[in-house]
C-alpha cells in the first residue's frame, strides 16, 4: 500500500471515529411509509388538513434522503387537463389539500427525533429550512409530531410501513 493510500485509508477511518462526521440515521425510520392520518390540533380542536381520505407517502433512504407527499383524497380533476390552465377555484383547492417536499435527513435516536433539511417545496416558504420533528414506532407503525408544520399548528401525522409490492 502506498503512502497516500495508507493516509486516505486513516483519514476516512479518522472520520468516522469521530461523533457527528458519520451520518446518523435510525434503520427502523429508512424505508417507504403510507400516510393513514394527519390531524391538527386534539380533543374539540382537532381539524383534518387534509381529509379522512387522505392520501400520501414518506420517504427516509438509507443515504439520508427523503420526500413527503400529501394529498387530500378528494381533490377536483382540472376541468381543462392542464395543469396550467386550472381555474383559480381549482388551484386553490389543489394548493389547500395538497403538500410536497424533500431534502435529506438525519436522526436523534436517543430523542426519538429527526431532523429535515429541506430543498424543495410546494410551500416556498419551507424551502432553505431545517425542521424538527419527534417520532415514534411501534411496530409498523410510525407516528410523527410536527410542531412547525404548514398550517399553523402543530401536526401529528400517522404512517404505515407500506407493503412490498409483487411485480
């Protein structure tokens, strides 16, 4: 082994031994996951952004990646079939009942929390932001507490891990 080989060899081991230089991710959160419900608020407060039929995925790769998609189930078909031509009721009721956004991620195991750093949103205002949330699993399912969410208020959001789907 050549010395330059010898230094990057300890280099990246160097890099690893020391904390925060690796990345930290939760395994029981890397995976594909199926939105069952998101609620607002609790108790006589408690409001559905998004619908009871509401539908949607999240994504935490093993590279600490993600995306989040979230729409309502009922949400109108555009009347001329292109998007750029939707009415303004249709684009308003597209942009309420709906939510994108990604980035990369990193996790807090022993605070049960991650941590987004996002890139691209439907909402503009959550891009170049790193936000917070806690979580828990049991079993296959993982529920996520989301106190700076779109709407205001904080956001409890319901997943599944979704099924593996034969091809």
């Amino acid at each position: 082994m050549t010395l330059v080989a010898r230094a990057a060899a300890a280099i990246s081991l160097w890099a690893l031994a020391i904390p925060g230089t690796a990345l930290a991710l939760d395994k029981n959160l890397v995976g594909v996951w199926t939105v069952v419900s998101v609620t607002y608020g609790e108790g006589a407060d408690k409001t559905e952004p998004f619908g009871a039929n509401v539908k949607g995925t999240q994504i935490f790769d093993a590279s600490g990646r993600f995306a989040v998609v979230v729409t309502r189930g009922d949400l109108p078909k555009v009347a001329s079939n292109n998007r750029e031509k939707a009415s303004a009721e249709e684009s308003e009721k597209i942009v309420h009942g709906s939510l994108g956004y990604f980035g990369t991620f990193t996790t807090n195991e022993v605070e049960k929390s991650f941590t987004v750093q996002i890139e691209g949103s439907t909402f503009p205002n959550f891009v170049g932001t790193s936000q917070t949330r806690s979580y828990a699993i049991s079993g296959d399912e993982l529920r996520i507490t989301n106190p700076t969410a779109s709407g205001g208020r904080p956001a409890t959001v319901v997943l599944k891990r979704a099924s593996q789907k034969a091809m």
